[in-house]
C-alpha cells in the first residue's frame, strides 16, 4: 500500500467494533456483518489489504472437504513458522472473507499476517477472484449441491472458467486430477498446474455410484470409461471420444489404510518424495482433503517438514468428524449437506453395526439449501443393517423419518424430534454410558447442535476454536 488510507483505517475499526459487539450480545460469533460494514466505508478493501502480504493468497474452493482442507492448510503454515490470515470460523462467502480480514489487520491497514488462506464457497469464488489475484487456487471437487442455489453443475464450471481465463499468469493451480471436470478445467485454463490424486486400487470400485455426478466427459459429453472408481465420480478415467484422460499425477496417496472412524494412513509419492502420513479423522474423502492441502502447500514452496508436522498436529475442524465427550458419552459430529458427502458418512457408520443411536439432524435454511429431495439420492439403504435407534430432528425431522421408512428401516426404531436441543436430550439417554452417539447434522442444524452444547459447556463456541 501507498501510504495511510483513512477510509480503510475506518472500515477496520468500524468492523472491529462490530464483531465486538455481536459477541457481546451473544447473537453470533461475528464472521459476517464485520465485513459487510467494512465494505460500505471501504469497498477496495479486500484488495487493498491481500496486496500488502508477503507470502499472498491462498484460496480453496470446491463442493465438500474445504474447511478441513483449510485448517490443514493453516497448520502446515503454521509449523513453517508462516503468520496466517485465515476465515477459521468457516464463513466462506465475500463478507465472511472481509470479515476475517478485518479482525486480522491492523487499525493502520498493515495486516498482521504474513499469508492469507481463505476457504471460499463455490458461488463466491468468482466474486473473490475479481478482488484478489491469489498465488495459489486449490480445487478439490465438484458435486451435485444445492440446486436452489449454485443450479446444475454446468452452471458453477463456467463460472469458474471466465474467473480463471480472467486472472495473471501468477496463479498457480493445485487440483484434484480425478475430477474429470475439474482436470478439463484446469487443463484448459492456461495456467501452471499441480495435479494430486488416488493411486489406490485397493480402496477402487470398478463401477460408478448411481448419485454419481460427472458420468460424461465435460469437453464431447461422451460417456467416461472408469478403471478405478473412489469416491462418487471421483477416480482413474479416459474419454473413447476425445481421447481426454486424467492427467499424470504430480503427487498421490497409496497403500491407504482405513482405521473405521478414527483415523486414516497413507503414503505420499511424487514431488515430495515419499512419506507414511497418519490424519486423525476418517474416510477416504478425508485423504483427498490432505492430499489438496499438501499440495497447496507445495505449490506455496513450503518444506516437507511443515507439512508432515502439519498433518501430525491436526484434529477435526467443528462438525467434521468432531468428538466430544459428555455427559460420559462419546458424540461423533458429521456434517452432511448433499448425496456424496452423506453416503461416505454413512458408509463410515454402517462399517460399525453397534447399537448404539443414530441421530440425524435436516434443517432447510439458505445455507443448508432448501431443497432437500437429495435425501432421496443419498444411500440410507446401507443403515437398514444397523440397530439402531434412530432419532431425526429439525426443520424436516418428519421428512427424514420418512425417508429411513422407506430405506427400510424398522418403523419402531425411528422417534421424530422436531427440536434439536430435546432430540440431543433424548439421543444422549438412549446412547449406553460410555458408549457412542454418531450425528449426522446439515449446516444450520450443526450450528444449532454446538450452539446449544456450547450453553451445556461440552464445546467452545466454532469462532473461539
């Protein structure tokens, strides 16, 4: 920056001021409205603090995985010993983004950072990237999610591609090469790119999910031939039309080793080197998570050390695969939001048949999107095996009650509790001492859940973490 900017000093107080004052009165943790006020009295703001950073910007977008990607991301920089600007609470939209710049950055304008890493929701990306020129994008997947908001996924790829034809040639990318769509995209993108992804036969289907969203390819619509399937349309492909495959792989997880829902080992090849990681949270989407984050940071120049130190220290963002311990319970928070995400959740929890409850918690807020016929699209077959019982709550408990009726599950073992904190009452009681309750909550309802275990003392608040 050239010199004292008045109208941003102004703005960052005035944000300041703001988050302080919705903490207080308890309405919130402050990780939006801050930024919406800073933006009125400083609409360049966003630009006129990312450009003063040394280390520049790192954006990660993509449907699922981007806050647990974030904070791996955070933690690698921080064992580099690198200052972090980062939207931690997860507000991922423009005024979420300014907001944690605002509480990041000095009354003068200087922030107080030597690198920005922000989570950025996929409608958003374009609008981010018409303010910042960021040194690194990390683009980790394109599912089918809230149609009411984003459309189809047509939609958000073009989005995306006139965002990325319009930036410099600064910008590296580090993507996710087993999305089909996300590899054409990058391909076609003119800029440098690094490509992670599975090499894991072991853990690859042959066949295709049928909630699958990429069947075709994106550039001739010509159905792809999969030799290994991952996760929903996720893996190792090629176009009989166009010739288009996924490209070679810069870095890759093998001889992965699923640990139920503890944990997860695997080995990292390519331009690292080779290394054994251990992550502390479950799933084979969670290896794609560290594999996005670990080449983020690569991208970045970041030594291996950091990064391996970075994923040692790492425990579950809220709602990811969180554990709490209460009431000499263990609660399991898993966040679902659309088909894919769900049934990898529920495949972790149909692996482990112990009767224990399930409780399922669907709101139909904005944020949570409130069309919720994917429930339809999500696999609740699999939980028809399990003991249960189940417990739904929220907004559309009844239409969640519903939808285990007819995935086959025992009419008497589901019990519909609209209101989240008794159906959390009534889970807890049917959950054996020292035995385990899984949540599967959507967006709103996991704010509400922690919310309310906040009020209990069983968690900090999610902007306190």
């Amino acid at each position: 920056m050239a010199g004292f900017d008045p109208r941003l000093s102004a703005a960052i107080v005035a944000g300041r001021a703001v988050a302080a004052a919705v903490r207080a009165s308890r309405l919130g943790g402050g990780t939006s409205l801050p930024g919406s006020v800073a933006q009125r009295l400083a609409p360049t703001i966003l630009s006129d603090v990312t450009s003063a950073l040394p280390e520049g910007v790192v954006l990660v977008s993509g449907t699922n995985g981007k806050t647990t990607t974030s904070r791996l991301l955070s933690n690698m920089f921080s064992s580099a010993h690198l200052r972090v600007l980062h939207n931690r609470s997860g507000s991922n939209l423009v005024r979420g983004i300014v907001s944690s710049v605002v509480v990041s950055t000095h009354a003068s304008g200087r922030p107080a950072a030597d690198v920005a890493l922000f989570e950025t929701d996929e409608a958003a990306l374009p609008l981010v990237l018409r303010e910042v020129e960021p040194r690194v994008i990390v683009l980790n997947n394109l599912f089918r999610d809230q149609l009411d908001r984003y459309g189809e996924l047509d939609t958000l790829y073009r989005a995306w591609e006139r965002a990325l034809a319009a930036l410099g040639a600064r910008t590296t990318l580090a993507v996710n090469a087993d999305d089909p769509a996300l590899a054409r995209l990058a391909a076609g993108s003119g800029h440098d790119v690094l490509y992670f992804g599975l090499d894991a036969p072991e853990q690859a289907s042959r066949e295709l999910p049928h909630a699958a969203d990429a069947a075709a390819c994106a550039s001739c619509r010509s159905p792809l031939e999969y030799s290994a399937v991952y996760v929903s349309h996720m893996g190792e492909y090629s176009c009989p039309g166009c010739g288009f495959s996924r490209p070679e792989l810069d870095l890759a997880a093998s001889d992965i080793r699923l640990e139920g829902t503890a944990a997860t080992e695997f080995t990292v090849r390519g331009s690292y080197g080779e290394f054994r990681a251990r992550l502390n949270v479950p799933g084979l989407y969670n290896v794609y998570n560290a594999l996005a984050a670990i080449a983020g940071a690569r991208t970045l120049g970041l030594a291996r050390e950091a990064v391996e130190q970075g994923l040692r220290s790492f425990s579950a963002a809220f709602g990811r695969f969180e554990r709490v311990r209460a009431e000499g319970r263990d609660l399991v928070l898993a966040l679902v939001k659309n088909p894919v995400g769900c049934n990898e959740v529920i495949r972790m929890f149909a692996s482990q048949p112990v009767p224990e409850p399930l409780l399922i918690v669907i709101n139909d807020r904005i944020a949570d999107g409130r069309d919720v016929s994917w429930l339809w699209d999500a696999d609740f077959e699999m939980l028809a095996s399990l003991p249960g019982p189940f417990v739904t709550s929220g907004l559309r408990a009844h239409d969640m009650a519903l939808r285990l009726k007819y995935a086959g599950v025992a009419v008497e073992q589901i019990r519909a509790v609209e209101r989240i904190p008794q159906a959390l009452h009534r889970a807890v009681e049917l959950t054996s001492p020292g035995g385990t309750l899984r949540i599967m909550p959507t967006y709103t309802a996991m704010l509400e859940l922690r919310e309310h275990m906040a009020g209990l003392g069983w968690v900090e608040p999610y902007w306190e973490e």
